[in-house]
C-alpha cells in the first residue's frame, strides 16, 4: 500500500498552511494498493522529536478505503479521536521554537473489521481495537521547524 501527498512529497517540510503557523488544516492524502477484505482505514500522525516523547497530531478511523483520499471535504465524515493537545481533530506541526526539525509521520493502517470505538478514544485505543486486523500499512514522513 502506498501513501501520498499533493502538498508534499517524502521527507520534505510540510507546508505552513497545514502548520500551527498557517491555518491548521490538514494535508489531502491519496493511497494505493489497499489489499482486497478491508473494511476501512484508520490514520495516525505522529511527532516523534517532541521533548515530552512522542506526541499525536491526529487520530482518525472509519476512513473509506475505495476512496483513494482524504481531502479537507472527506475529514468531517471520519471518525476522530484525542490528540496530544486534547482535541478530537487534526492539529498540524507545531514544534518549540528553536528545536531542530521536527518529523511527522503520517501511518495509514488498512483494517479488515469495522473498528467500533468512541470518538475521543486515544491512539492506544485505537492500536488495541485493530491489532491482529490490521491487513497493510503505509507512511509519509514530512518535517517541519520552527
């Protein structure tokens, strides 16, 4: 399975709009080679140069594997659950001042059983509920500093 980005390709910065210094939204993702039994997708965008440890961006399931994307349109139809600041929604990259670069990698997990969970349920619970459905997996690592 393959994971993409029109706004930006492997290991290149993120653009500012899709920051904490831009207008927060979301990046547009397109996927391929989603293998035959999955029922749905569930997505995850992890910082893992945080000072704190590995800090969530975004926790999201329920995502349509036929779809072939995720635009900033398709976002409200998905199920969300708590980022590391607290809210159920995306919430881009934001490092400290002066850290250093910052890499987000954004995993897209392609589940065969429908994942039956809260909204707000964090990214532990939602590791727990696919483990053993979890059919195929793609990343796309982007950075950003500040």
């Amino acid at each position: 399975m393959d994971l993409t980005s029109p706004d930006f390709e492997e290991g290149d910065p993120i653009p500012r709009g899709h920051t904490c210094d831009g207008s927060d939204a979301p990046p547009e993702l397109y996927w391929s080679g989603v293998p035959s039994g999955v029922v749905e997708l569930a997505l995850t965008c992890e910082d893992s140069d945080a000072p704190g440890g590995t800090f969530t961006h975004w926790v999201a399931w329920g995502i349509d594997a036929s779809s072939g994307r995720l635009g900033a349109e398709d976002v409200a139809r998905v199920a969300h659950g708590r980022n590391g600041f607290g809210s159920d929604e995306y919430r881009g990259p934001c490092p400290p001042p002066g850290h250093g670069t910052h890499h987000y990698e954004f995993t897209l997990r392609a589940v065969d059983a429908s994942i039956d969970l809260a909204p707000g349920s964090t990214i532990e619970e939602l590791l727990a509920a696919i483990e053993g459905h979890v059919r195929a997996t793609a990343t796309l690592m982007g950075t950003y500093e500040r």
